[in-house]
C-alpha cells in the first residue's frame, strides 16, 4: 500500500495532483524490480496489471532490473536512481527500493 500526497497548483489554478510513494523492497531484493513497478502502477490506476499497458512497451525492463539488481554480496546499489513516464504519470525508481508516482 503506497501513501498518497495530494499537491495544489499554484494561487490562481484549482488544479490538484497526487504524488504516490511505494514501497517494492520485496520484488527489488528478488531482482523483480519491474514486477514491483507494474504492481505500483496498478494500485495507482486502479486496473489489473494485465489490463495495462505492458511496462516494457515505455522501457527495458531487464535493463531496469540489472540496474537495481543488487551486488555479489547483496549490498544494494548506492546513489541509482531513474525516472520515466507512463502514460500520465512520472514514475521515480531509486535504489532505496522507493517508487513515487506523480500525476
């Protein structure tokens, strides 16, 4: 379950966005990095993963799970992070096993 934080445009707008924070330790430490994106996404959008766009039509998801995969010794990546768009959102993926979601 991810935490919602609802952002307000500026004075003049009644423009709201929501921001999602998630938490995918469990798929990254698995090497599953993109499992734990489509399951974000799909909490967020409130659809069945095999209803959505599939992921890896907007990135490489082997190279995203090589890139958060953690080392020989299972220490994490330090400092790896990423951002892409999926349809309206801007998704952030870091090493702290973090997704945040903005509208």
């Amino acid at each position: 379950m991810g935490i919602e934080i609802e952002n307000h445009g500026d004075d003049d707008s009644s423009e709201t966005s929501s921001t999602f924070v998630f938490d995918i330790e469990s798929e990254m430490a698995n090497g599953h990095t993109c499992a734990g994106i489509v399951r974000v996404l799909a909490e967020v959008m409130d659809e069945h993963p095999n209803e959505m766009r599939p992921l890896h039509a907007v990135v490489n998801c082997d190279a995203i799970d090589a890139l958060f995969r953690t080392r020989r010794y299972g220490e994490a990546r330090d400092n790896v992070s990423m951002t892409f768009h999926y349809d309206v959102y801007e998704v952030t993926v870091d090493a702290n096993a973090k997704v945040v979601v903005k509208e």
